[in-house]
C-alpha cells in the first residue's frame, strides 16, 4: 500500500512539472521572437526553461512510472516539508506576477519580498513578528527592489512596468 502511493506521488510531482512547463510555454508562444542584442530575441529564455521542464518532467513521469525515483534515499524520521512557509513564498510570487502591471516593479516585488520573508521566517521557526517585522521587511524589499528597477530602466534601457510615467516609481 505504501508503495501505490509513493509511486501516485511521484507521478503527481512528475505531471506538475509537465504542467508547469506547458504554463511556461504557452507564456513563452505570446512573446514577441524578433531577434534583439546578440541574435536571440525576448522568447528565447522562456523556451529554454520550457523545454529542460518538459525533459525533466518527463524524465521523472517516465521512472515514476516504472518503478519510482531510484536511488532515493527516505529518512522516516526527517520531519515533514513545511507547507505553511512553501505557501506564503508561492503567494508572494503569485501576488507579484498578478500586479506588477498595477503597482509596479519595484511595489510588487517588495510585497513578494515580504510575504517571501514570511514564509523563510516561519519555516525556520522563527517567530512571524508584528508590525515592526513586517516594516522592517517592507524597507529591505524597496532598499533591493528601488535600485534593480533603476539598474534595469535608467541604466540598461529595458523597459520595466511602474507605477509612474516618470520612470523612477
């Protein structure tokens, strides 16, 4: 019985990949392919990572599926993921890919910074903190986030979403 649902989740993990790498190549279809600096256009990363997912996802449905991932070494008394920390990283990306053409690059990182931070905190065991946590975090995400996007729009003259037309929010 063990065995049954081992192999039902690690074809489960398998077929999340798969469908991570399909999200990534549908995104990655939208995406203008005019060649930019170097010969390679816009679309070009986001295909290589959809495609190694693809590979890897299937590589892993493949040994899923015919007899489980070998060579894996389980610890009974490992303690179990953290999934209260896994969750408020995934919401921080979540939340900074759903509004970064809202609030902003520098805006929707910090809050992904922050709700990042939250879940590290928390997965370490480390209390969550109160107010001054959050405003703590909330200054280190704009102190990381301000200067990239100045980096990236001033700098390098790659267009990042902001807040303001000005170019510095």
């Amino acid at each position: 019985m063990r065995a049954v649902i081992k192999v039902r989740q690690q074809t489960a993990l398998a077929l999340g990949v798969l469908l991570i790498a399909l999200g990534l190549a549908s995104g990655a279809w939208v995406i203008p392919s005019e060649a930019g600096y170097a010969g390679v256009g816009p679309d070009f990363l986001p295909w290589v990572v959809s495609v190694a997912l693809l590979l890897c996802g299937g590589f892993l449905l493949w040994e899923a599926r015919t007899g489980g991932f070998r060579d894996l070494e389980v610890d009974e008394d490992e303690p179990a993921p953290y999934w209260l920390g896994f969750v408020w990283m995934s919401a921080g990306l979540l939340v900074n890919g759903a509004l970064i053409t809202t609030i902003g690059f520098i805006f929707s990182c910090t809050l992904c910074f922050v709700l990042a931070s939250r879940g590290v905190r928390m997965s370490q065991g480390q209390p969550a903190g109160g107010a001054r946590s959050w405003l703590l975090d909330a200054v280190v995400g704009l102190l990381i986030s301000a200067p990239v996007y100045w980096m990236f729009t001033k700098f390098l003259a790659i267009s990042l979403p902001g807040l303001t037309q000005s170019g510095w929010l």
